[in-house]
C-alpha cells in the first residue's frame, strides 16, 4: 500500500523507442518491493501498452490527472498522456517523436515548479533524435535549465551530479569535446559549480558540512607546473575562494588517485574538471544503480545514469535498477527539501 504522505513524483517518457517505457513498466512493477513514491508516467499511453504487450508484462495503464493520480498507482501505471506523434517501433528511433519527448520534459517541468508533484525523473533522451528536430540544447541538463530560467525570469546554472551508492562525482565541464576544456575552465566556472554542489548537498541531500574534493585538470595536478599551468592558475584560486566562504574543500588532487576506496571516504563529493574524469568512476563503481542529480535548480531532477539502449528496448533484458534508484533519490531529495522548507 502506498503511504498516503509519499511525494508524487513526475516521469517522463524518455525516447519512446528507447527503454524508457521498458524500465517505467518495470519500476511499477516493483513499486511494492521497492517501496516506491507514487509516480505518474508522462507519456504516450498507446506506446506504453504496446511496449507492456511486447514484454508481456500485465500492467493496468490508465489516463488520469494528476489530482487522481497518487490513489491510483496502487492499481494501475497512472499516465498524463503526451502523444508520441508517430507510430512507435521499439528500438527504431524516429525524430517524428522528438516533440512529444519534448512535450513530456516540459510539462514535467511544470508540474514540479507549480508544486502539483514533488520531483521530475526523467527517462533517457536520445540527443541525436532531437537534434534532428531542431533541439537547440547540448542534453537534459541544459534544457532543463533553460525551462527554469524562463521560468523563474532570472539565469539558472546547473550542475550536474552522478550519485552511486559509493561515489558521487560532479564534472565542471560536461558536453563538450575534450580539446575545448582548458579554455572552458576557468576560475569562476570551478569556484561556482563547487559552491552549488555544497549547498545542495545541505539542503536536499542532509548533509551539514559537505567534504569536496577538486581534482587538477592536468596529470599529477600539474606537477607544479610542469604538465600545465591550469591547476595552479584556475583551480588553485578557485579552493582558496570556497574556503573563505566557509566551503570543506581540498586539492587540487591527482585524479590517478582519487577513487580508490580509503581516498574515497575523505570526502562527500568529487568535483572533476571534465565529463569522463567524473562519469568514468562514478559509472565503474554503480553502473546498474547510478543516478543523474541536476543540482542548481528550482525544483529536484534525477534521471537513470544510461542511454535509450536501443538494442535492448523490447526485448526483455533492460534493467530498472537505475530509474528505481533515481525514483527513490527524488522521494528522499523531496521530502529532505520539505524538512528543510523547501519546495
């Protein structure tokens, strides 16, 4: 039986040729053993009963609002229907689909901000797909922060967190390509996604005083200069500026040595310089139960730590453990922020 109080909680479909409606179902399934918040699946309800059919999974899906919503997962898969706009082949993406993809986010987004659900869960886009509709945005993260800024009428920066049972990793520079990084970096890039990272980490995770670890750009931390200036002249007074303002903060650290497990436990976070130096351990450490954290934003957004695997998208084989643990980090993020007063 669900708990009357648990948040409700808003998921998008993802690609819907993706595993998307593969892990919703499954996690639906599970809700009783997982102990599950209530969710409603933003989505095309027809895809979504195709794909239960395909897996031969006996789902009861039913259209509601999201009023309804909460009483009704008990029984059934609750949807707030957003049309695919095309037909829907499992593994077979279609760009046809990428306005109802975009569809879901938005009003995911909005349902979190007018405080009708707690959190948004966002299953996996396909970047590629939405480009080929014109999507403006480098991934989830951006968009999502473009949507709060409108919302809000004032700049939001995100900051994205890969959260694991073991790890939890946070890149200062995320989707762009590796040759573009010293350049990106700089000073008040580290200095402000670090600060970000604390407050959320006090604010949504419970944590009083967050322990972060900033890794150097270059090998060895740059060696004192030897193998780049970067880490004494970016990172370097980026460390001393969060520790002015009270910040728990050490390095610039060899990242060879950082995630080993004894380094590890000396610290909250990791906050890394580029995409890979982050979601390399954090994915080798939990791949199954990593989750996506966007931190900086308005409302809570978690995300599995995967792709649409395509391959595996009605065939049976794809894992829910990630969306289940993304589901639970927003229940627990939410109801943490209400403890602290927020929304």
């Amino acid at each position: 039986m669900t708990d009357a109080g648990a948040p409700l909680l808003a998921l998008t479909q993802g690609d819907p040729a993706g595993i998307g409606p593969d892990i919703a179902l499954a996690a639906w399934l599970e809700r009783r053993s997982a102990a599950l918040s209530p969710f409603i699946y933003i989505g095309d309800p027809g895809v979504l009963a195709a794909r239960a059919a395909l897996l031969g999974i006996d789902a009861p899906i039913r259209e509601c609002d999201v009023e309804d919503a909460a009483a009704i997962f008990d029984e059934a898969l609750p949807v707030l229907p957003v049309a695919a706009g095309c037909d829907v082949i499992a593994g077979k993406p279609d760009s046809l689909s990428a306005p109802g993809t975009i569809g879901a986010i938005e009003a995911a987004v909005e349902l979190t901000l007018s405080g009708r659900t707690a959190a948004v869960v966002t299953c996996p886009i396909a970047k590629s797909v939405l480009y080929d509709a014109g999507f403006a945005f480098p991934g989830h993260t951006e968009f999502l922060a473009d949507l709060a800024s409108k919302a809000l009428g004032d700049a939001v920066t995100p900051v994205m967190m890969i959260a694991g049972p073991e790890l939890r990793t946070v890149p200062v520079t995320i989707h762009i390509p590796l040759k573009d990084v010293p350049a990106a970096l700089t000073e008040d890039l580290v200095y402000q996604t670090a600060l970000i990272t604390a407050r959320d980490l006090q604010s949504r995770f419970g944590i009083a005083c967050p322990r972060l670890a900033l890794s150097g750009l270059n090998p060895h931390a740059g060696e004192d200069g030897a193998l780049g200036a970067e880490d004494a002249a970016v990172i370097a007074p980026a460390i001393a500026r969060l520790r002015a303002e009270g910040v728990d903060v050490i390095g610039p650290l060899p990242a060879d040595t950082m995630f080993h497990k004894a380094a590890r436990e000396t610290y909250d976070v990791a906050i890394c310089m580029y995409h890979d130096q982050a979601l390399i351990p954090a994915k080798a450490l939990g791949f199954d139960d990593g989750v996506n954290v966007t931190l900086g934003l308005p409302f809570i957004r978690t995300s599995p730590d995967h792709g649409t695997a395509f391959s595996l998208a009605g065939t049976g084989k794809a894992r829910a453990s990630s969306l289940i643990a993304a589901l639970r980090m927003a229940a627990d993020m939410a109801a943490e922020g209400h403890d602290h007063g927020r929304a």
